[in-house]
C-alpha cells in the first residue's frame, strides 16, 4: 500500500483511532460496553452490543466488526476493482457509496485525499 500504512481502512477511516479496535487490542469490556452504547445512540439502533465490539481493522488479518465484515459496501467495490483504497478510484470525489458509507468523515476524507496525492492521482 502507500506510507499511510493498513491501519487506514478501504474508505480512508484510520482503524488505529477506532473506539471498537482499541477496545479489541485492549480486549476491554468496559469499553466494548462505552462503545455500544455510544454506537447505538448514534445510529439509532439497538444492534450493537458490546459482544459485537470485535476488530482488528478492515485492512488487517482478525477479527472484524460485523458492520465492517458484512454491511460495508465498500470493500467489495474496492477490492473488484484491485485497488487497495477508495484514492485510487476515478469516481472518488462523486461516489455515492463512499458518502453514503462515511458520510461527513472529515478525517477520511482528508486521508483519502492525501493517498490519492501520494499515488499521483491527486
């Protein structure tokens, strides 16, 4: 991949800075319970328990966060094409799934757009 290493996920979130990987690595169940009930409250649900509060990062080997593993639809989009992020795609800037996915991620955005420069795509 680039410099920006794999904890940067397909759609340019930094996994590193993820409540529910640290909770993971830290394998702390107390913040896997913060965490779900922050989730929840922000996505109005009541889906996300703390024992779905499991991962690794989207772009590392382990465990994944069932949103990232089984309702993300950028992964797919981004491996089909084989690129290793959503930078290296032509249709970045008006992908209605990279918004509908991450929505006003300023941070992912800004990532994204320092990998698309750092690929020359920029």
């Amino acid at each position: 991949m680039n410099s920006m290493g794999k904890m940067i996920g397909y759609c340019g979130i930094n996994c590193e800075k993820c409540e529910a990987r640290i909770a993971t690595i830290m394998n702390d169940n107390k913040m896997r319970e913060k965490v779900s009930r922050k989730w929840c409250e922000l996505f109005q649900t009541d889906i996300i328990t703390p024992d779905k509060i499991n991962c690794t990062g989207c772009r590392s080997d382990g465990v994944k966060y069932f949103f990232c593993s089984e309702m993300c639809k950028i992964k797919p989009c981004v491996t089909s094409k084989g690129y290793e992020s959503c930078a290296e795609c032509s249709e970045m800037d008006s992908c209605t799934i990279l918004v509908a996915e991450i929505g006003e991620n300023e941070e992912a955005k800004d990532n994204l757009k320092i990998i698309k420069q750092m690929c020359g795509r920029g």
